[in-house]
C-alpha cells in the first residue's frame, strides 16, 4: 500500500515512511492512496470474529503487504488486549465503549497499534525519534503510556496549561523516562500550531529527528477503522443488515475518529449515515449547513477533548470527497453535523444516569445527544454511539451534573499522588524548539 498527500505535492510514501514523517512534506496528511472495498465473502467472516481477528483482516486490507500477516497479528494481539464492548442503553441506542485501555480513551486503542507499527520501522541503532503530540485532553497520555520506555522514542506532549482536567493530565505528567509533559500558555489550536511549527522546522528535523503521534499521522488514524467494523459485528444481526438504516454517531473534536469511520464506509461497513457531534467548537457541522468552512479559535467547554477550532482531519474528509461533481452533497448524504451546548451536556449527563442507571462522560453525552436527533430527525432506526472516555477523568463535571461521585478506576488511583515532571512554555514556536533540542 502507498500513502499520497492531501496536499497533492508530495510523492508517495510507504507505511514507514508515512509512519515516521507525520505531515507530509507539502504540509499535507498521508491518506490511502487508495480504498478498495472489502469482499461480500470476507465482511461475513468479520461478523464472526473477535476484535484482535477483525484487526488482522483490516489491518491486512489498510496496510497492505508492508507488514507480514503473521507479525501483523501478533502487533494487534499485544495492542489490543483489553474488550471493548457494545452495550444497549435503550431500544435502539448502543454505546460501544472504547474506554477500557490503559488511560481510559479511545485514543489506547489506535495509540497502541501506532506504537507498535512505528517501533517495527524505526532505525533504533540511530538517533532517538522524538513523537510531538499535542493534546486537548486524552491523546497526550494515550501516546505516551502506548511509546513509554520504547527503545528509540522520546515523547513530547503539549498540552493547554489549565484546560484540561487533573486525571487527564496526571496520567502523562507522572510518567517521567522518555516522556516530556509541555504546559503551553494557550489553547489547543496553539498547541497543534507549535507542533506544526516543529515539523516545518528543516533544521530541527536535521539535528532531531521527529514523528507526530496526532491523527495527522495515518497510524493513528487508520486503527479506529476496526472498531466500527467491530461494533457492527456485535449487533444483533437484524441491525446489522446491509439494507438497515444503521447511524453512527462519533464525539469529534480533530475529526480522527469520524474519518476513520467514513473510510470504513466506504470499504464496506454496513452504515447508513453518520453524526459528527460536536460542542459549541462547531466549524466542521456549520460547514455541512452553509457550504463554507470557517475556522476559529476555540471555546472551553466540559467536553475539553472537543475543543478545537480548526481540526487537522477536515483536510481528509474533503480529500476522501474530492471526486466527483457535487462533493459537499455527496458529504452530505453520508454526514450530518449536531452541536451542543454545556447546559444541553449537562442534562444529558443526568437524565441518561435517571433512566438507565448509565455514567457518559461529556463527550459521549454530545455523542448520545447527536444520535438521539438524528434518530429522530429520521423517525426512527437504531445506532450506536462510540463512548470515547470513561466517567472518571471528568469527576468533576459529574459530580455537579449528576451529583453522585464516579468509582476512581485503578489507573486513575495508581497516578493520584505521585510527583508531575512538567515544563512551561510560551505558545511560541522558539520555546518549544529549546525543549526538542535540550
């Protein structure tokens, strides 16, 4: 399999090297070069498989020969050793829980498997790679929990000093080793324009060599194609009919995780529509209704990991929509854009915790919210919504929505009293230069 550009001036590039340059060299992100659909034969197979034997056949199909498939499974079954189950909350509603990792996201699951598929390419008998990360809440700790003490790696996680919650930050900055914890005086956007900064920097990149550990690289992105095709394999089998009206509904702050879903459309997965819900950060669903695409800087919200006012992955939606005479209403027709507010989270926090004795955390509470108009909006079906981190890391917010206290899962309780390792910067791109370089 070859990687191209969305920028369309960069040569093709093999799984290593689209693993190990991050952006590509025109500035662009690293997509297939191309999607083939999946065989009637071979989606019957994957209803019958586990989530390490669905990895295997996508990872295979996504990746091409670049990895042996005998190594290749192997890789997923030591990345993805934890479940990841769907759970009904009504009739018609799922939540696939993507939260039993070891940092309690969704962002262990393609973290994990990056890790892994980076560690296979890199030369470790030459200079260390430094993986920047920038963080708006889960990625951060995700990353450096999945590259912590690999042979070849540093780790460099920015992330807004002050926005994001205690348990989300403590589980990277007690981490120490080979991972740096960055306090960016900012907001994400910030962040993310320090890192692309760094991977614009030719000098830099010269006397460090860098890799990016954000959806922007395409391993992070290409692994949550599996758990969409791993969700529909768990439903009851008249929902998951080629002919059902089946909605996804994805949390989306940098659009990683809706594109991933949009590329498992279409190599085949069953799925009639997806949601892209949102906060109030709405530039990708403003677009969907108007036909332009505004970016702004983003707001602070209760569902802090969404807070993002220009997400890098817009740049693959529209590449995967570049053919075409109507692109936006071919996007249209598979992607509907819901928004919501910290009030409007709030009492979705409450009312589902009341009537189904179920604990969302905010960003799964957009996710439910987002599938619940759209249900109705159509007047009726089913879906699911992926539910991208566990209660816990937003202890806080629950306690004032619900007013009950989340259980304090073991990885939470391991990192609450030990020392943070932090350094503090401007959001200025010499600051962070200094830090990649001492």
């Amino acid at each position: 399999m070859r990687f191209v550009s969305t920028g369309g001036q960069a040569p093709a590039a093999s799984l290593g090297q689209a693993l190990l340059e991050g952006p590509a060299p025109d500035g662009g992100l690293y997509v297939p070069e191309r999607l083939e659909a999946l065989t009637a034969e071979q989606l019957a197979l994957l209803r019958l498989m586990p989530l390490t034997g669905i990895s295997s056949i996508l990872g295979s199909h996504l990746f091409g020969a670049d990895v042996p498939e005998d190594e290749l499974a192997a890789l997923l079954e030591d990345a993805l050793d934890f479940p990841i189950p769907l759970r009904q909350l009504e009739p018609g509603i799922f939540c696939l829980e993507l939260f039993h990792g070891p940092t309690l996201a969704f962002k262990d699951i393609a973290a994990r498997v990056m890790a892994r598929l980076m560690s296979r390419f890199v030369d470790t008998n030459g200079p260390e790679t430094t993986v920047v990360v920038a963080t708006s809440g889960d990625t951060g700790s995700a990353v450096a929990h999945a590259f912590s003490g690999v042979p070849g790696f540093r780790v460099c996680v920015l992330y807004p000093r002050g926005l994001v919650t205690e348990a989300q930050r403590r589980l990277f900055t007690t981490l120490g080793g080979n991972v740096t914890a960055v306090a960016v005086a900012g907001a994400f956007d910030d962040c993310q324009s320090l890192a692309r900064a760094a991977f614009a920097d030719g000098e830099l990149r010269q006397r460090r060599p860098l890799a990016s550990a954000n959806s922007i690289n395409v391993g992070r992105l290409l692994p949550q194609v599996f758990y969409y095709f791993h969700a529909w394999a768990q439903l009851p089998s008249a929902l998951a009919d080629a002919d059902s009206p089946l909605v996804f509904s994805t949390p989306s702050g940098n659009f990683g995780n809706l594109t991933a879903g949009l590329v498992a459309k279409r190599i085949g997965l069953p799925v009639s529509r997806f949601v892209a819900a949102t906060n109030v950060n709405d530039a990708v669903p403003a677009y969907l209704k108007s036909g332009r695409y505004a970016p702004r800087a983003a707001a602070a919200t209760i569902s802090n990991a969404m807070d993002v006012g220009d997400p890098s992955n817009f740049a693959r939606i529209r590449h995967l929509y570049s053919n075409g005479d109507d692109p936006l209403e071919a996007l249209r027709r598979d992607l509907a854009g819901r928004s919501f507010d910290d009030p409007t989270t709030r009492l979705a926090l409450r009312d589902v915790h009341e009537s189904h004795g179920y604990l969302l955390d905010p960003h799964t509470a957009v996710g439910y919210l987002g599938l619940k108009e759209e249900l109705e909006a159509r007047g009726g079906g089913a879906g699911v919504v992926l539910a991208t981190a566990h209660p816990a890391k937003f202890a806080d917010v629950i306690r004032e929505a619900v007013g009950i206290e989340p259980p304090l899962p073991p990885a939470l309780a391991r990192c609450a009293d030990l020392p943070e390792r932090i350094v503090e910067i401007p959001a200025e791109a010499p600051a962070l230069r200094e830090v990649l370089l001492s």
